[in-house]
C-alpha cells in the first residue's frame, strides 16, 4: 500500500482508490502509519468495507480466514478500469504477501493510452 504512493504522475487522469474491511477509523491510523516513513502521505482514498459487499461483489473473499476475527479479508487485487468501466487489466493474488509492482500497474494504465 505504501508503493502505491508514487504510481501516479503529476496531474494524471487517473483515480486510485484501495478498499479494505478496515473500518473508517482503521484506514485513518493505517495510512498516518504509512506516513510515517517520511516519504509522503497516502495520496489515495482508503475506503472501508467493513461488510465485505463490495468484496463478495468481486469474489475475492478469501476462504483462509473463514470464522476468524477477521472474516471477510479479501485477496490481494487490483483492478484497473478503463473509462467505460471495462476491466482492462486484473491481477488477483492468493498469497497476501504477493502485491503486483508498480511497474506492472503502471504498464496496464500505459496500454489504456
């Protein structure tokens, strides 16, 4: 999540938004952690999914955490969505500790050009 901080250009046309089961609360303290490394703030929304509807929308629930207290925790994805909301480019990761690279996110944005 901290990478995701220098995937955009100046002034570029494109929206970031990361979405988690984290409530509102959480997200604020995650991304003033974040901050805390001295390379900038988190320039993106962190938005809450608490219920995990947007998630189960996505069937990125993953089973792992069945019956956890964190239920709902879904697998690391990102979507990049061209402007007539048509996934143009997904990756969905089973193991949480995989995140595609910017260099990958920002080859999927470069091919929408």
């Amino acid at each position: 999540m901290a990478e995701l901080r220098t995937l955009l250009k100046p002034n570029e046309a494109v929206k970031l938004y990361a979405i988690s089961i984290d409530s509102h609360e959480e997200n604020r303290e995650f991304a003033k952690k974040i901050a805390q490394d001295g390379r900038g703030k988190v320039n993106y929304p962190l938005l809450s999914d608490p219920d995990s509807h947007v998630i189960d929308a996505y069937g990125l629930r993953d089973p792992a955490y069945a019956g956890q207290k964190v239920e709902g925790i879904p697998h690391p994805t990102v979507y990049v969505i061209d402007k007539s909301g048509r996934v143009a480019w997904a990756m969905v990761e089973s193991d949480y500790k995989k995140r595609p690279a910017n260099d990958d996110i920002r080859a999927a944005f470069d091919a929408l050009k």
